[in-house]
C-alpha cells in the first residue's frame, strides 16, 4: 500500500505542474495520497520503511493538495481582478 500511496503523491506533484485541469487533478490526487499513505502508516507491524512511506505520501499529497488550492484561488482572484477593470455593467 505504501508503494501505491507514493506513486499517487508523485502524480498529484505532477499534476500541480501541468496547465488547467491539473490543479484539480492535483487536488484529487492529493487527497487519494494522504488518504492511502495514512492507510499505509497506521499499519503497526509494517516494517519502519512501508511506515516512512506512508508518512512521506501523506506529506507530498498534502503539499500537492495544497498547491493546487492555491493554483484555484489565484485564478478566482485574476478572474475578479478583470471582472473589476471592465467595470460595471
């Protein structure tokens, strides 16, 4: 589990890269990483490696997911932004 977690964290960093609709899929993949890492993570008897795993999947999702909400509410602020230059209607 700790391998799929960081495979789905790596594609949500990814993600936060790529043009449009990649901000959104950062932030699904962010949440489906932290979601899977901590499922990886809890896991006790795991050796400590498959639990660093866990922990660095939670970490990278939640930086992806955050990234890409700010990727979000940097394109609102533009859009209100030309919204205010064209004036009133």
């Amino acid at each position: 589990m700790p391998s799929v977690a960081l495979a789905v964290a790596l594609c949500a960093m990814v993600a936060t890269a790529l043009p449009s609709p990649g901000l959104f899929v950062a932030i699904g993949l962010g949440i489906a990483a932290i979601g899977t890492g901590w499922l990886g993570y809890r896991t006790r008897g795991a050796p400590g490696f498959r639990r660093l795993a866990g922990a660095a999947a939670i970490t990278i999702g939640a930086m992806s997911c955050s990234l890409g909400m700010l990727r979000v509410v940097l394109a609102l602020a533009a859009i209100d932004r030309l919204d205010q230059m064209l004036g009133p209607r």
